[in-house]
C-alpha cells in the first residue's frame, strides 16, 4: 500500500504537480484525496492496488479523446507511476447530489416523479452517448451515479473503467449489476452487458428494489456461496415480476416499493422491463432493451404524466388502455391525444409537447408548446422559435407563432415548422 501524505506533491503525466490537502474518502480500489491543482480544489483519485499497463494507458486515451457527455466526471489528467501506483485527477462532485443507494436507503427522495424520469432519462442519453463513441462502460452500478434529487440531474463518476467495446481492462463488474454472462464467467464488459446494468439502474431508480432479489435471494446464502450467487444472477437468475415464473416474488413487507409502483407505472415500462430481464434476454444479450430504446420509452412515459380533469392531482395517463385516475376513481374519457412522430401526448392543462418530439431535438428538456385552458377551451401554446400550422378537417388553417395557439380539437393536423407533422385524435 503507498497512501500518499498531507501536504505530497504529485507529478502528473503532463509535467504538472498537485498538492494533497486531505482524504475524501476510501473504498477496496484506492483513496479520493481534496488536492490544490493550479490554485483550484480538485479530486484525485489514488488506487492502492498496482494495476496493469493497459488499464494505464487506457485512462491515458480517455484522458485525451475527452467524456463523450457532460454527465461524466471525466478523468483530467493520470499521475506519473510512484513506485508502481498512479492515480487520475477529477473534478469535484457539487454539493446536493447523491448516490443512488441513498435513495434506496430513503436517505434521499425525489422532489417529483418529472425529477425520477429526468435523471433517468439523462442515464440513457449519457451511455447513449457513450456506446456511439465505440466504448462500453464495464462497472455499471449504484456506486456510479450521483443524482440531484430536486431536479433529477447526474453526474456519472469512476469512469476509469470505461473502454473501447471489447477491451479487457480487468475490470467485470459488481454482483447483482453484472449481466448473467459476466457472472457465470462466459463473457468480458461490452455494450451488450451495459445494456443489461443499465436496465438493473433503472429499474431500482423508478421502482426502488433490485430487479433480481425477491424470495430466492431472501432464502439463499448469497453473499457466502458463491454457487448460490451464480444461481441468483446468472443464467438461472428469476426477475421478481416475471410474469411466467413466480419463484421470485416481491415479499409483501420487504419489497413494499415495488409491489406498490408496479401497478402505477405504465404497462409501458413494467413490460420492457419483463423484456429485458426474461429467460431469453438474459441467454441472448442482443435481445435486451438498448439504451436507445429504453431513451424513447421514458420520455413516452413522461407524456403519460398528466394532470387529472376531475381531482387535479398528477397520474399516469395510459394511452390506449384503462383511463380510471387511481385517486378519484373517474374514468377519464375525453382527453385527445397529439400523435406526433413515434408518441403519443395526452392533451390535459399544463401538458408540456417536448422539442426532441417535434424537431428531434437533443435536449429532453426543451419545451416546444404547453397546454392551456382557456375559459374551458383546451389549446397549445408555442412556446418554441418555429412557426407552426393547424390545419383542420374542413381544410381552414391557422398559423401560430411563438406565444400563439392553436386549438387542441379532434381532427387538427399540426405541422411544427420544419419539423415532424402532428395529429389530434
């Protein structure tokens, strides 16, 4: 072990040095220490354990080809080797973010469920991201993430593992995240096991339990017979709202977040989840949800939250199936729907259309018209920089620029600019 000293300076690979002011914290891989670079406070983090040289110069290409998103905690700059050990310099984590296990622990909450979609949705975007540029994380789990919980913002940190798809680092993952072929030792990290990581993050952010650890993992010695954990989570392992094997259930009293959300949310989510985590996906990885497809399905969701007309109170709206609110017990039967591109958007008071839906825009946030009522008259307001046109079933068309609307009436087709063409139904 080679912990470094209050006060040390160390020689980056760049010919500069920083200064140790104090210990952060520590975990089985090394030590985060507070350090003076360039007179502003950074994080290093120091690994007590040798590593090898392609983990080095793997953290070294990172270093120059730069994070693939801004979520990323990127490595700035690695350490010249002192005896054998090195480390990597990285900003620091803001205050008001937390890990995820914090929210698993309701140590932390989410302000809203519009904040729990936002940090999911900025996951998938961010690995997106990453798996374009030709890498693969290989470490996914709840040690990774830290999440704003008034606003669902994250930031990814310990990206020293990430690779180019294929690469072997010694790195493989950590059990109960790990996809099944990891765990029964058939397969090194690539894109296809992040699919199945991020899908496990996923789930316990929307849903608040792990997606593999019902009934058999209360009964099984797990954490000490290393045959029962490949049984848990490898190729025998039983997702506990599998809808054909019932060996795994949720335990009423244990796993009361789940057995509470899994109704709530849309049938959407819970089915691709069931997808993703079934027999056949956990044998063949190219059957799993992609980050991509798991980035379509939650900002589809997010539109199926809605305010209820009758009690005010936020729902999920299904689309096509039961519209009972959960709370007042009214079926809601005259909602219209804005079909645009691959969503469908609910049209109640205050419902937000989104740019990524009308212009593919890359920003989820980006807001591109909103629902409003006037005097009992629903409409969408523009609230984008492209001019819109409604066109109604008698051929009558109305333009509607930023700040204007147009009516949210059955039959009305909307062409948003230069963008995707829309229908009311």
């Amino acid at each position: 072990m080679a912990e470094l000293t209050l006060n040390s300076q160390v020689r980056l690979k760049n010919g500069k040095t920083c200064r140790v002011k104090k210990e952060l914290g520590r975990g089985g891989e090394g030590i985060v220490y507070l350090v003076d670079y360039q007179g502003k406070d950074y994080a290093l983090k120091w690994y007590l354990k040798e590593r090898p040289d392609v983990f080095y110069d793997n953290l070294l290409h990172n270093i120059n080809k730069g994070a693939p998103a801004p979520n990323f905690i990127w490595p700035l700059a690695v350490t010249e080797h002192q005896k054998g050990y090195f480390g990597y310099l990285m900003e620091l984590r803001p205050s008001g973010y937390y890990d995820m296990s914090s929210f698993l622990l309701l140590q932390a909450r989410f302000k809203s469920v519009q904040a729990q979609l936002n940090a999911c949705l900025q996951i998938c975007q961010a690995f997106q991201k990453l798996h374009i540029n030709g890498l693969s994380y290989q470490d996914m789990n709840d040690g990774n993430f830290f999440i704003n919980p008034d606003t669902g913002d994250v930031l990814i940190c310990d990206n020293d593992n990430v690779a180019p798809d294929g690469t072997v680092t010694g790195i493989l993952g950590k059990v109960g995240y790990m996809a099944p072929e990891i765990v029964e030792g058939k397969s090194m990290p690539n894109k296809y096991t992040d699919y199945f990581s991020l899908a496990v993050c996923l789930f316990i952010l929307i849903y608040m339990n792990r997606p593999f650890e019902g009934l058999r993992y209360l009964s099984c010695p797990c954490d000490s017979d290393a045959n029962a954990a490949k049984k848990l989570f490898g190729y025998d392992a039983v997702f506990i709202m599998d809808p054909d094997n019932p060996v795994n259930r949720p335990v009423k009293g244990v796993h009361t977040n789940v057995i509470r959300r899994w109704g709530v949310y849309p049938q959407m989510l819970s089915s691709n989840f069931c997808k993703t985590f079934s027999k056949e996906a956990l044998m063949n990885p190219s059957k799993r949800v992609t980050d991509k497809e798991w980035h379509y399905i939650l900002l589809q969701v997010r539109s199926m939250f809605v305010k209820c007309p009758f009690c005010k109170r936020d729902r999920f709206l299904q689309i096509a199936e039961d519209r009972t609110c959960v709370y007042c017990k009214k079926t809601i039967t005259s909602v219209q729907t804005l079909k645009v591109g691959r969503f469908f958007v609910p049209l109640t008071e205050g419902q937000k259309v989104y740019a990524c839906m009308t212009n593919n825009s890359s920003n989820d946030d980006a807001v591109a018209g909103e629902v409003v009522d006037k005097n009992g008259n629903l409409g969408i307001v523009n609230r984008s920089e492209q001019t819109w046109t409604g066109i109604r079933q008698d051929g009558q068309m109305k333009v509607a620029a930023n700040g204007q609307g147009l009516p949210a009436m059955k039959g009305l087709t909307i062409k948003f600019g230069q963008g995707e063409t829309g229908q009311i139904f």
